[in-house]
C-alpha cells in the first residue's frame, strides 16, 4: 500500500495536524469528534503515517515539520 493513495481517515488526519490548536484539550476534542478516534490511536495512526512516502508527497511541509517534532521528542527522551 505504500504507493496507493491516501485514505479518507489518512487525509483527515493530516488535515488535523495542518490546524493550530489553542489547548492541547480542544485538538483532542477534535480528534474524537471529528475523526472518531481515542487519541492513542489517532497518534498511533499519525506516527506510522509520518513514515510512509506517500503522506510526505502529499503533504510534505506538514510532514516534515511532524518528523522533526517527533525527532525532538525522541532525542529528548533517550537523552
């Protein structure tokens, strides 16, 4: 699937993350709304779309912003 298009939930997803967020509580509040999901899920979905070459052809600014995010966080945490 890695060359197939994204989904509808996939492009939702990435539509999320290109919003600013006033609290950290409104952007999970979208999350179940909007999209359905619990949280842990939805960034469990987010993080396993970061790596696939067909999100960051879609949507590559926000994709890459993401991926250097998650570095961060990462780097933090072995640190």
């Amino acid at each position: 699937m890695e060359d197939a298009e994204l989904t509808p939930q996939e492009l939702a997803v990435l539509a999320l993350e290109r919003r600013g967020w006033a609290t950290p509580g409104a952007k999970e509040r979208a999350i179940r709304e909007e999209l359905g999901l619990a949280p842990v899920r939805y960034y469990q979905l987010l993080n396993a779309l970061l790596d696939a070459p067909r999100a960051l052809a879609h949507d590559p600014v926000t994709v890459n912003r993401l991926r250097r995010v998650r570095d961060v966080r990462r780097d933090e945490r072995e640190g």
